[in-house]
C-alpha cells in the first residue's frame, strides 16, 4: 500500500498518545465534557485530571526516588 505524500506523519497530525498524553490531551480539549461517573457522582476531563495529578504527586513524594516527571504537566 502506498501512503499519499499529505498523509504522512507530521508533528501536527501525529502524536504519541500514552494514557497520560491522552488526559493531558483530552483536559485542554475538552475539559468541561463528563469523563467519569460513578453511581450520582459525574467528574469533569479538568476535575478527574486533577485528581490524577495530586494522585501521582503523592506516590512521587511517597517515593524519595521516585520518578519526578511522573507529575509533569498535570
């Protein structure tokens, strides 16, 4: 199969997405649209990517040789 010269990989249309690029992501774009629910209890992409932010700051701090960007960016 050959790729079309503009459909290849570029900076702006490929981006490695791991779980946490993936959040990051999704709290810039959509951070007002509901990400989780749980039984009445609904939390926002910016509300859960601030719960997963003070989570991995406190395994890091929990850890003295923890990994320090484990918290970059959230």
């Amino acid at each position: 199969m050959r790729m079309e010269e503009h459909l290849s990989q570029r900076a702006t249309n490929h981006v490695s997405l791991t779980p946490v690029e993936f959040l990051k992501r999704a709290v810039e774009v959509f951070p007002e649209r509901p990400k989780v629910a749980w039984n009445e209890k609904v939390w926002t992409y910016a509300q859960f990517g601030r719960i997963v932010g003070r989570f991995a700051r406190f395994l890091v701090d929990s850890n003295e040789t923890g990994r320090r960007n484990l918290c970059d960016g959230l």
